[in-house]
C-alpha cells in the first residue's frame, strides 16, 4: 500500500521499470520495519545502560513467576506498549507520503483554475516533510475566452 502512494504521487508507474527503492529514496521515507527496530533498538539501550538498581532494569528482569494475574496484567500491557509503538511508527512513515499527496491535490486544483505552478523545496526534506512551497501564478485571461 505505502509503495503504491508512493508510485501514485511520483507519477511512476510498474511499467517505467523504477525500483521501489529508488522511490522512497526519493521522497525520503525509511522502510517501517527499520524505524520499528530502530525505536526498540533505542529503547533496549536506554535500559541496558541504565543502573542496576533502576525500576526500569528490574523490570527487564521481572519474574512473575506461577501468579495468574501478574501475568495478565504484564500480557496487556505489553501488547498495549506494542500498539502505540506501531501507531507512532506508522505516523512517521506516512507523514511525508501525506504531505505529498496534499501539495500534489493543491497544484492539481491551482493548474485547473488556469495558474502557473512552481514548486519550491525551502529545506532539507529530512527536517520535515513539510518543506515545500507553491508559487502560483494566474495566467492573464484572454478576452472572448469566458
């Protein structure tokens, strides 16, 4: 689905023969499973450098043993924690494929008003996928044409 926005927003089509790479190197979006391993890579860290005597290191270690509903409670947590870390990874992936597909909607509706487009990158695209900005120019109308 995200390589087909992709695809859909650059204009490119299976049949130009472009790898899926290349696209999303084009628009700057990292694959989701390398942004998931990097944020658990991230995290795993925080604690195994932490001290000893941490609650977050002792969680890490947790034994629950035989207790039922410590188990449970762990279980829902944990896959609460998973949830919201795929939401906020899938957050990261899409913002920039939006942003494309919002200034690509706006230039299609100023180029059908009859303006002159131009679109100008301010920043490093890396900073934020809100880099862009539309120059729009109306063409001077032609008498008899309305």
């Amino acid at each position: 689905m995200e390589t087909k926005m992709l695809r859909w927003t650059a204009g490119v089509t299976r049949l130009d023969r472009v790898r899926n790479d290349s696209i999303r190197q084009r628009f700057g979006v990292t694959p989701m499973f390398e942004k998931m391993r990097e944020a658990r890579l991230r995290w795993y860290g925080h604690v195994l450098r932490a001290n000893n005597d941490t609650v977050r290191k002792n969680g890490l270690n947790l034994d629950v043993g035989a207790d039922a509903n410590a188990k449970e409670v762990l279980n829902s947590v944990d896959v609460e924690w998973s949830r919201r870390l795929v939401m906020l990874c899938l957050r990261l992936l899409f913002a920039p494929m939006v942003e494309h597909v919002v200034i690509a909607d706006r230039m299609h509706f100023l180029r059908e008003r009859g303006h002159r487009i131009h679109r100008v990158p301010l920043f490093e695209p890396k900073i934020s996928p809100r880099n862009t900005v539309i120059i729009a120019v109306k063409e001077p109308s032609v008498q008899g044409e309305e």
